[in-house]
C-alpha cells in the first residue's frame, strides 16, 4: 500500500473535531504531546515528550508565560500512542476535545502526523510536527488562513532537504575513508509508509551525487535480515544505506558485516553517544546521522550543554535522543510567541509565528517556517573509525536549495 493510500484510508476514519478553538483558563496554558512512549518507534517518539517536558519545566521554572503584565504557567498533557495509528487518534481527540489543548505535539511517525492533522485542524489547535511527510500537504493554499493546515507546522526541513544534506556527508565521509570512487548503492529500508515515502526522496539524492542505486524493502518486524542482505551483496555495492528506524537497523546491521556485503554502510538515525555506550564496532567504515545533531558528538557549545541538561532530567540516551532537541526548541518558540504577540489566539498565535526568525538550539542560523509552513536546518553526520567504539570523525552539512531532478520537493 502506498504512503498516501494509507493517509486516506486513515484519515477517513477521523471525525471533523470541534472548530472551537482550544482555550486556556486564566492561569494555565494546555499543551500536549501525543508520542510513542511503546512500541516499534519508541526510540524516535520516547524524546518528544521528554524534549517537551524539559522546555516547559524551564519555562515554568522562569515564571511562566508572560501576557499582558500577567504570567501563565504551562500545563502538560503527555500521551503515549503505543505506534499505533489508532490509539494516537484517540488520544488526539482527547486531548483536543476533553482536555482543550491549545497546541500539540506529535507525532514522531509520519502517517500517524498527517491523520492528527484531521483533528487539530478544525478545532485550530498548534501541531507541531517533526517528520517530513508533511510537505507533500502543506501547500500555500493549505495552510492560508481558514484553510485546513493553517495551524499546523512541519518542524523538520522538507525531505528532500535533509535526504540531500545526509547523502551528501555520508558519501563524502565513506569515500574518504574507503579511499576510492563510490558508485553502487543499496538503499535497505522497511516496506512501510513511512520507509515507502522517505526512500523515494533519499534514492534521488543519492542518484544526485552520482550513485546508482538499488532500493531493497523488507517486511515490518523483520528479525533475520540475511536472505536480503544475501541479495543485496549480489548487487556487489559499494555503501548500504540502512534507512529510517534506528532500532531495526541495530539489528540488521551486524548481519550485513558479518556477511560483508559492502565496503561501507551508513545507519540513519543512530547516535554517536549510542555506538559508544554500547561498545559497537564495526571492521568496516560506518557513517551515522542524527536529527538534527548528536548527542553524542554536539556540534556546539550550546548543543551540549542542552544535552547535559536533557540526561540530567532522567532521558534515555536512546539511538535518536537528539530528536529531543526539536520539540524543545519548538516548545521555546510557540512560548515566545505567545509573549510577543500578547495573546494565546491561536489565530494571533499562528500570524506571530510566521512573522518571526528564532535562534534556537537546533540551528546556528535563526529559524523560520517558510510560506508553506516547512523549517531547513542542516544534518549532523558522523564517520565512526573501523574497529573503533569511540572515534569519531564528523561534519555538518547544509541543506540543499532546489531538490533533485526526479524529486517533486514534496
């Protein structure tokens, strides 16, 4: 089933919420987090509400929300969606409907984000969203006043984007350390919608830097990787790309070496700081990527001291913590919003927010959502020297500005 078939089938089972908008009482502002806290993308949807925790904490700690001479501190609704497209659409509702956020967070998977879409849009509650997926929605027209998406925000760069910063680091690393030409690819990633919709962007750019690329898709839940990756070194490729979910690749990685089916591999989505803590190495070159940088290897002083201030509050160092980083940032943002527009309407809200640049964390450069409601910032990616757990050679590297011939953009 294709990404966008299943967005339907999903999105026909929602029911048209409340148009109201969501409202705050005199002393509280009420956000949520819908994420997966369970289940098979928890490493991805576990930081969320911790990244979201932390930023409201030190929001509340600094007296609150600041209106009109007035402070409201900020009342946090966490909600685990256990990767499951239903209980997230409950929870949406609930919290929409029976809490009354006024804005939300979540989800970290990307069919699961365009279906909450159905029910913070009507009732103009903030989503802020941290997958790409979006981008193939999120239109001028689309996100327009009193149009569907007006109040939603696509809190990662467009896919094209973030595939052209990482293949571009990766090959460039890996070309680096093998010392020769690459050419053949091998791009191995779940036949789910999500892989489905990321692998087409993430081939393309490859193809862009020269590569020719052979895109293999296994079953979800996959455990024995080996017939797969038997047929993927019959291609004879130079890298294997192991794309998107941090977890599964941790598993199917180690049966690619053992099988020396490449020459390099990159592991989307894999911390620095997790191939350290577990000691992992590898007899061939390895490249890493984090969203947006790694915990393990801060490209900034400001970075790492978020992360110091993320793992003391009880976070997991998991394979895709960083990610954590973009929902605190996000969280800042929409408080800071709030303060300079001098109102929680979320009509008000939305227009300051379209207006402004926001130095966060995430970026060196001030962030702002373009006039399709779509953030760039650059990609994080790491060479982890072969037979080594802890040395690690690493560069960032800036999005692209047009997307690649074959790539819509979307």
């Amino acid at each position: 089933m294709k990404f966008w078939q299943f967005c339907a089938i999903a999105g026909s089972a929602l029911f048209a919420a409340s148009a109201q908008p969501a409202a705050a009482d005199d002393d509280t502002i009420k956000i949520g987090v819908v994420a997966a806290q369970t289940g098979a993308f928890v490493s991805a949807g576990n930081t969320i509400g911790a990244g979201v925790t932390l930023a409201v904490k030190e929001i509340n700690d600094a007296g609150g929300v600041k209106i009109g001479g007035k402070s409201r501190k900020i009342q946090l609704e966490n909600r685990d969606d256990r990767t499951d497209v239903n209980v997230a659409i409950a929870a949406g509702r609930e919290l929409v409907n029976d809490i009354g956020v006024a804005a939300l967070y979540g989800t970290e998977s990307h069919d699961f984000s365009v279906s909450m879409t159905k029910i913070t849009g009507p009732a103009k509650v903030l989503q802020f969203t941290g997958n790409s997926s979006l981008g193939a929605i999120l239109t001028k027209e689309s996100v327009a006043p009193g149009a569907p998406l007006h109040y939603t925000f696509q809190s990662e760069p467009p896919e094209f984007q973030r595939s052209g910063s990482t293949a571009r680091g990766v090959l460039k690393l890996l070309g680096k350390e093998i010392g020769a030409p690459l050419k053949n690819a091998v791009v191995f990633v779940a036949d789910d919608a999500t892989g489905q919709y990321l692998s087409e962007h993430y081939v393309k750019a490859l193809e862009a830097n020269g590569q020719h690329v052979d895109l293999i898709k296994y079953p979800p839940n996959t455990t024995d990787f080996t017939p797969l990756l038997t047929r993927a070194k019959g291609l004879n490729p130079d890298t294997v790309h192991f794309w998107y979910n941090g977890d599964v690749t941790l598993v199917a990685f180690p049966q690619a070496v053992q099988l020396k089916v490449a020459k390099g591999y990159f592991l989307f989505g894999v911390d620095p700081g997790v191939w350290a803590d577990r000691k992992l190495v590898s007899t061939a070159p390895v490249t890493l990527s984090c969203v947006p940088m790694c915990w393990g290897a801060p490209p900034t002083p400001e970075a790492k001291a978020y992360f110091d201030r993320y793992f003391a509050a009880g976070a997991v160092k998991g394979v895709q913590s960083s990610v954590s980083l973009l929902y605190y940032d996000y969280m800042h943002w929409y408080a800071k919003a709030i303060e300079e527009s001098g109102s929680t309407d979320p009509d008000t809200v939305v227009a300051q927010i379209e207006k402004m640049k926001y130095q966060g964390v995430v970026s060196k450069a001030p962030l702002y959502f373009d006039n399709r409601h779509r953030v760039s910032f650059a990609t994080e990616v790491c060479l982890v020297k072969p037979n080594t757990s802890d040395q690690f050679e690493c560069a960032v590297e800036e999005p692209p500005t047009e997307p690649p011939a074959g790539d819509n953009g979307g």
